[in-house]
C-alpha cells in the first residue's frame, strides 16, 4: 500500500465549478497535511496546509481533514482555467519526512 | 513563505561525466534539507533527507554512491549526479524546512539531461 494516495485523474470541471480532489494516507501517525500546485515542467507551490480535523478555508480553496479516516480533500469553488494544474497532496509522516501522492491532474474548461 | 532556490535550473551533460545541483535557503536556516527526483507524469519520488552537518539518509533503491548529497551548512545542500547516464535524466527538486516552519518550500528544480 502506498503512504499517500490519490486519484490520478485527469479530472475535468468546466469553468465556475466545483474541483474536488481527494486524497488517503496510510500513517494514522502523521499529523500535517499539505496541497501543492505544480504546472507541467515547474516545481510544485504550497496552496494549502492543515494540521487538525474539519475545513480549513482560504479564498477559493477549502482543505479538509478527517483523521480518522484517514483522508484529505481539496476543494475548489468557482474554478478558473488557471487552476489546471496537477495537485499533489502530501503528508509529514511521523519520521518527519514529506511523502506525496501521484497527483492528480485537474483541467477546467472554459 | 521562505525561499529556496536551486541552480542550476536545465543541465545537459555527457554520459560518464558528473553534474552537481546546489540547493539554497535564501531567509531561513535549513536544519533539514529534501531531495526529490521527478520522472516525466510521474509524482515526486523521495530521494533522500539530509540534515545539517550530518550524513544524508537516502530511501531505499536509491544508491548513495551515485547521489552524493552535501549539507555542509544550514543553507546550502548539494545533489551530485557521479557518472551519469541517460536514464538519471530526470527533474531534480530540493526542498527545505526549519524548526519554525511545518512545511518544506521547493526550490525551482534542475531538469538534468544525459546525453
């Protein structure tokens, strides 16, 4: 099983929508949890962090966070053509190390 | 957030030669430093974790003689690709953390070409 996983799309959402994006983990240990935006050939940007359980919101993103199931969402309201990117989730585990999902990769049409 | 910037950002190199990729914490001190290797379509791969003034500790599958990593200072972590060839050709990213940030910042990355 591997530590972070993420539906690897490609998710479409036409402009204006809702993107939601999902992710599990497997350490029930870790306690930060992390959304990054990374466009074709750039490093990936920090979009969103979350430490405890519910919504965190910030302008267009909302992250959410369930421990107990083990699971993390992004959500996007109002999606802009310049979101199409791929969402990469990422989580500190309990060694302190970053490990990240396959990404998934969101297109919104205009 | 903090800024960390990676040199060089594109390096074509010869089969057999070695490639160096310097990582830099611009306003922070790096007690920890992270090094990723990206194929093309693929997520980011952990490569190793370095911590200030000690020995890297590389993942599994990934050989420390071929990746040399530095950490010599709480800024600056180097990636040595030793005898390179074509398949190391890949997206090299560092990332960086102090103790007074929970989450790492990315440097811009290093495509490394083998040729």
């Amino acid at each position: 099983q591997k530590e972070v996983e993420q539906n690897s799309g490609p998710l479409s959402v036409p402009e204006g929508a809702i993107a939601s994006l999902n992710c599990t983990y497997s350490d029930r240990g870790s306690q930060s949890f992390f959304w990054y935006r990374q466009y074709s050939g750039k490093s990936p940007e920090l979009i969103m962090s979350i430490y405890s359980n519910g919504d965190k919101e910030d302008g267009r993103f909302t992250a959410q966070l369930n421990k107990a199931s083990q699971y993390v969402s992004l959500l996007i309201r109002d999606s802009q053509p310049s979101d199409s990117a791929t969402y990469l989730c990422a989580v500190k585990n309990i060694e302190g190390d970053m490990r990240f999902g396959a990404g998934t990769r969101l297109t919104v049409k205009p | 957030g903090a800024v960390v910037s990676q040199h060089p950002s594109r390096v074509i190199c010869k089969s057999g030669t070695s490639v160096k990729i310097e990582c830099r914490s611009l306003d922070f001190q790096a007690t920890t430093m992270f090094w990723y290797r990206q194929f093309p379509k693929q997520s980011l791969m952990l490569m190793a974790t370095s911590n200030e003034g000690s020995k890297a500790t590389y993942e599994q599958g990934v050989e420390k003689d071929k990746f040399l990593i530095n950490h010599a200072s709480l800024t600056l972590s180097t990636l040595t690709v030793t005898s390179a060839h074509p398949e190391d050709s890949s997206f090299y990213i560092c990332s960086a953390r102090d103790n007074r940030y929970t989450e790492a910042f990315f440097g811009q990355g290093t495509r490394l070409t083998v040729v």
